[in-house]
C-alpha cells in the first residue's frame, strides 16, 4: 500500500508539477498525516522537495516520465491544440516539429496532406511519420540523457539550420504573466531556437495548465511567435489575432 500511494501521488504530481498537502490527500484519499509521511518517504529519495504545505516534483533527477506516460496526459486537450494548429498547414509545406508530445499529436494528423517534408529532434515521432509514409528528416544528434525521446546538440542545430521551413510547432514547460515562454530541459532550448529563426511561421503549442508559470530555461517571448495553438480562451495579455482554438 505505501508503495502504491507513493506511485500515485508522483502521478499526481507529473500533472501538476506543484500540489498541496489537502490535494494530494483528496486525490490519494488518505489523510493530511498520511500525505505528508508519503512526501517525507519521496523526499528522501530525491524525487520530489517538499514546500510550505505541498511538494514540487524535482524535474532535474533521474525520475523524468516517459514519452509514453506525457502522451496520456492531457490527451484530448492535445488533441484539441493539434486539430487547431493543423488549420495552418498547406499541402507541400516544409514543417519543423521539435520532439514535445504535443508536437506528436500535431504529426497524427499530417497523413491528410500531401507532399509535405517534416523535419524533426523526435525520436518517437519519426517513428510515427515513417509509418505513415511520410517524408521526414531525423536531425540526428544525440540523445538526451534528461529526455530519452529528443535528440540534441549542436549536430542537431545544424541540420535544422540547413532548412527553412514554412511552419514550426513547438512546445515547452511554461508561459508566464508577461508571455515569457520556458523550459525545464537546457538542451532542448537550442534546438527550438534554431527552429523558431528558420520558419516562416512559429507557432508555440500550449495547454492551459502551462499558463502563469515558468521553468528554469528562458526560451522566446511571446513577439517571437505568430500563433499560440491552445485548448482553452487564452490569458487576456495575448493578442487575438495570435489565437489558435479549436
């Protein structure tokens, strides 16, 4: 029983990144008491740093969820963000996809156009864009020891660099109150920078539960992007004209 409400607390943790005591116990339905000697226990280990009356889940460790376990998260709403970012494509456009689960969502959909060219740093999603015998360049590189499913470095900077694509869609951890827009993985920000300066069109892919906060990594500014693709009526500070919704 400890170890499986441990296991569901980290759960609830990787949706929210930060929760309270009351949350976590209202989720986990265990008492207050009960919580807080289950984030002592995963405190201990590293995973997590315990807050004034809640916990953070410690991004920077050896716990990062799997590509597999961030697909299921937020699925429909993606899912959503994906069919509301697609409206921009046109057949034979050149597309840069950086390697988000986001991103992912928006490459289920690419089979319905015709004689596009991907370009991509996700190791899952060229796997998916081969399978749908669509054309896609890996940008080779190496693989992330923070986030196994990318590929990074300046070998991977360079091959975007050989392009110029029509649209980029990209994705990161955070946008705060002034559309600053940050990540939590310091290698992957090369790669989106890279796409942002070769592309015709930026478009930044952003749940709702991404708005209001940041993460260590400075990314872009909201005047570096031309459309944000989300799931719900985005923060008023946002421009409507730069307003994906499905």
């Amino acid at each position: 029983m400890k170890e499986k409400n441990e296991k569901h607390a980290l759960n609830f943790l990787e949706k929210r990144q930060f929760a309270s005591v009351a949350e976590i116990s209202d989720a986990l339905f265990v008492s207050p008491s009960t919580t807080r000697r289950i984030l002592e226990h995963l405190q201990d280990k590293g995973l997590i740093t315990r807050t004034h009356g809640g916990a953070k889940l410690n991004m920077v460790n050896n716990f990062t969820p799997s590509f597999t376990f961030r697909i299921h998260q937020n699925s429909f709403e993606k899912k959503k963000i994906a069919l509301s970012a697609i409206k921009l494509i046109k057949n034979g456009d050149v597309i840069f996809l950086d390697g988000s689960t986001s991103a992912f969502c928006v490459a289920e959909y690419l089979k319905e156009f015709e004689n596009i060219r991907v370009v991509t740093n996700g190791i899952d999603t060229l796997s998916l864009l081969s399978k749908d015998k669509i054309l896609a360049y890996s940008t080779g590189g190496q693989v992330s020891l923070e986030n196994p499913a990318v590929l990074v470095g300046r070998y991977a900077e360079d091959t975007i660099c050989n392009f110029h694509a029509d649209i980029a869609f990209f994705s990161a951890q955070a946008m705060d109150d002034n559309g600053e827009i940050f990540d939590c993985f310091e290698n992957e920000i090369f790669i989106r920078r890279a796409m942002i300066r070769n592309a015709k069109t930026k478009v930044f892919l952003c749940d709702s539960t991404k708005f209001g906060k940041v993460s260590p990594y400075h990314l872009c500014s909201l005047n570096d992007v031309d459309y944000i693709a989300s799931n719900q009526t985005l923060p008023d500070f946002i421009p409507f004209d730069k307003c994906l919704i499905l």
